[in-house]
C-alpha cells in the first residue's frame, strides 16, 4: 500500500506542486506524440481515409478507459496509480503485475519517441545518424527531470502548449490551403473517396489499422501519476480527463481529415516510401513540404520533434513516479522508495534513464527497422496496461458499492462499458496477432505474464524467509 504518515529521518516523499493548468497540458501532451506524428504513416497505408473512423472509434473507448481511472483516482490520488488499485482492489499479483508491466511499457515508450526524434533531426540532416540523438535526447531530459517537479511541469506545460498550438495553427492553415486551391486537382474532399473509395481495403483494413491507433492514443494514462503531485485532484483530475475526448479527437480527426484534404492519400504514402512499415518521416511535415511550402515543412518538423521529446519528458516523470510507489509498497527493491529534498525521486529516475539508454544501442545495430519493433512491443504491453484498468475498475465498484460509498466522478455505463473496453482491447489483439510482422508480440503475452509471475512467487518466498527464520529462534 503507498506509504502515509511521517516519514523516518532522512527520507522525504512527493511534493504536491502540480498545478491545474500543468495537469491539464500533462493529460493532452500525452496524446499528442510519434504515434501522431509519424504513427499516422502506418494507419494510413493500412485503412486510407477510413483512418478517420479508427481514431473515432479507438479515441472513444479509450475515454471510457480513462473515466475507469478518474473514478479511482479522485477517491486516492496516489503515485504508483494502477499498481496500488490493482493491488488494493483486485489482488497482490495484480498490482505486481501491472506495475512491473507499466514499467516495462513505459521504458519501450521512452525508446521509441528517443528513436523517432532521430527520423525527425534526419529531415533536415539526412547524415545525423539516429543513435546520436537518441543520446542527447536522453541526457537532456533526464537533466530536466532530476531539477524539481516542478521543472518538469513547467517543461512540460510549454511542450504540451507549443504541440497543441502547432497542431490547430496546421489544421487552420491547411484549412485556408484547401480555399485558396479550392477545384485545383488533387485538393479538396473529393480525395476521402476518390483514390478507392473512403474504404479501399474494405473493413479489414480498417481493423487492421487499429493496433497502431491503440499504439498512438497510449500515453493519455500518465495523468494517473501526476495525481499525487496535484492540489486539489478531486477538481483537476475530472475537468483534465473529460477534455480528453474532444481535444484528442479535435486533433487526430481534424488533422487527418485536413491531411487527405490537402494530398491525393496513395501519392502521400509513395511520398513517404512506407512499405513493410518503414517510414521515412512524418506525413504531416512530409505534405506542406510535398506542396511547396518548405517554411511550414520546417517549422512542423520542429515542432514534431519537440513532441517526441516531450512524450519522452512525460514517460520519464510517469515511471520514476511508478517505480518509486513500487517500492514504498514492496513491489521493488525499497532503494528506489526514495525521494530528495525537492521530491524527485532520483534513484528510480535514474533506473528509468538507465533501461531507456539501451534505444541508443539499437538504434545503433539496428537503424531502419527500431522504431516498428518497439511499437509492436509497446501495443502489446499497453493493450495488458489497459486491461488490468478495466478489471480492476470492476472490482474497485463492487467494494464501493459493498462500502456503501458514492463515488465522487463515477465511470460511465460502467459495467457495461467495461465489457465494450474488453472487446474492444480483445478485437485490437486479435489484430496483432492475424499480422504476421505482430504476431510474435501477441504470443509473447502470457510468456510475459508468467514470468512476472514466477518473479513474484519468488518475491513472496524471499518475503517469508526472515519471518520463519525468526519464528525459530
């Protein structure tokens, strides 16, 4: 359980120094990331214009997904967010399991917005090769993070900012293109259906976009972790997480729509070369350089690597949080329950920089194919992540209710949009595994699980060592 009280001499804890507009730009920069920005490449090959529908649909069981985690949020702001529900509500090898996968999850996350950052530096600077910037960008954020909590919300404040701007200033200016070249070919609505139809490779393709639209909206639940380091939560965190679904929705519908508006989408994708799932860079940078505006080109491309760096700043926050309320509740090793003087818990952020350094590695071996099979990984890991939340969530409601307590930002439809999130979380495994280029991440799954679990049965056998050692005595 998270550790309350007074804390022994020479040990501090988290400091509440979030406020509501850092928790509000942390819930939407999550979103907004290489899934986004290079991420969208893949869907569109997969599904065309009907990748509007897959953000639609995919963005909205995610909201139910966050809702779960907002109710349980609001009644126990805590940092080790999914671990200590899992543990509290469903059972001890559930909260192992999900913050031991959280953490996994996050690590990979963090790899790939560091390797993605290296595509975005190669549009300007072909030759820079990525694992050079996967390297600063990892040293750079990581300086960041052990300043203060504080540092980092007030960084992340204007990432999120500078990527929520640039996002609706390419909507508004794609927009005035598309009247300014209004009957000009190859412009217009007309190319949602033109180049195939709006379905051109049927329904199938359509669910088959869907484990890269899981991959792109992962990222939304690190808002959990911030709760402990919020004033006043049981206000910020509802207001924070019911802005999610227009605001996510404004931006990967909208800028889709805008993005096949502007460009025939099959030119596009021969543009970017994407075949097999290599993407040569960003779409959304790609197409204003594609129509001949190369300041608008360069100056998105700035702003899509200053969005990787910010998801990387958010997953390094998020799983230092983690890791740290891990530890405080026994689910690894107590080094890491430490924070300093100004509440950064530096040992566990320095675990976390540590595992994310390996990206540099591979980005070193294995240039052109890194960011695909992290990606792979990631979806697989998350798909687990949202999961243990849907289940949990169900076991957090039959103890309130048992309790008698009324929740204060109740789910929506819950149970029965509990059901919809696991067939949804379901349809979106059943896609990873008919791909053949992610069917080996699917099938990893319950080797995964049941290597956590052999770990914890370890864990709890070391556990109990000391008390019969003691009781012999």
């Amino acid at each position: 359980m998270e550790h309350t009280g007074m804390e022994p001499t020479g040990i501090h804890s988290l400091q509440q120094r979030l406020h509501n507009r850092h928790i509000q730009l942390i819930a939407l920069g999550g979103a907004i990331g290489t899934g986004l920005f290079l991420g969208s490449a893949g869907v569109l090959e997969r599904a065309g214009p009907s990748m509007l529908l897959a953000y639609a649909f995919a963005g909205a069981m995610v909201f139910l997904i966050m809702r779960f985690l907002g109710e349980m949020l609001v009644e126990t702001p805590v940092s080790s967010s999914f671990s200590y529900f899992a543990d509290r509500y469903w059972g001890r090898f559930a909260g192992y399991f999900s913050g031991w996968n959280t953490v996994v999850l996050y690590v990979l996350v963090g790899m790939v917005e560091l390797s993605a950052a290296g595509k975005f530096v190669q549009f300007w600077w072909p030759s820079v090769p990525g694992w050079l910037t996967a390297a600063l960008g990892l040293l750079a954020i990581t300086g960041l993070n052990l300043a203060s909590v504080r540092a980092y919300g007030e960084s992340e404040f204007w990432f999120a900012m500078v990527k929520v701007v640039a996002v609706l200033s390419m909507i508004g200016f794609g927009l005035w293109l598309l009247v300014a070249h209004h009957g000009s070919a190859g412009v217009g609505l007309s190319n949602l259906w033109s180049q195939g139809g709006f379905l051109p490779h049927g329904v199938s393709g359509l669910l088959m976009s869907l484990g890269l639209v899981a991959f792109a909206f992962g990222g939304i639940e690190m808002i959990g972790f911030a709760a402990a380091e919020t004033r006043d939560p049981s206000r910020v965190i509802p207001k924070a997480i019911n802005q999610i679904v227009y605001r996510v929705l404004l931006f990967y519908v909208a800028s889709s729509l805008v993005l096949l508006s502007l460009y025939p989408w099959q030119g596009l994708l021969r543009q970017l070369q994407v075949g097999g799932g290599t993407y040569s860079s960003s779409p959304f940078a790609l197409i204003f350089s594609v129509i001949g505006d190369h300041l608008a080109a360069n100056l998105l491309n700035l702003v899509i690597l200053s969005a990787a760096l910010s998801v990387y700043n958010g997953i390094v926050y998020s799983t230092s949080r983690l890791f740290y309320g891990m530890a405080r509740q026994g689910n690894a090793p107590a080094f890491f329950g430490v924070a300093d003087r100004r509440g950064v818990p530096v040992r566990a952020l320095g675990m976390v920089s540590a595992a994310t350094a390996a990206c540099v590695l591979l980005n070193y071996l294995i240039p052109r194919s890194v960011i695909e099979v992290l990606m792979s990984l990631v979806t697989a890991s998350l798909l687990l992540l949202w999961g243990v939340i849907v289940f949990t969530h169900l076991h957090f409601r039959r103890a309130m209710r048992e309790g008698g307590v009324r929740t204060g930002f109740p789910a929506l439809f819950s149970p029965w949009s509990n059901y919809a999130c696991l067939a949804f979380l379901g349809l979106v495994a059943a896609v990873l595994l008919a791909a053949p280029q992610t069917r080996a991440t699917v099938l990893a799954i319950p080797v995964w699980v049941l290597a956590v679990w052999l770990a914890y049965l370890v864990r709890e056998r070391l556990r109990r060592v000391p008390a019969v050692v003691g009781g012999g005595a």
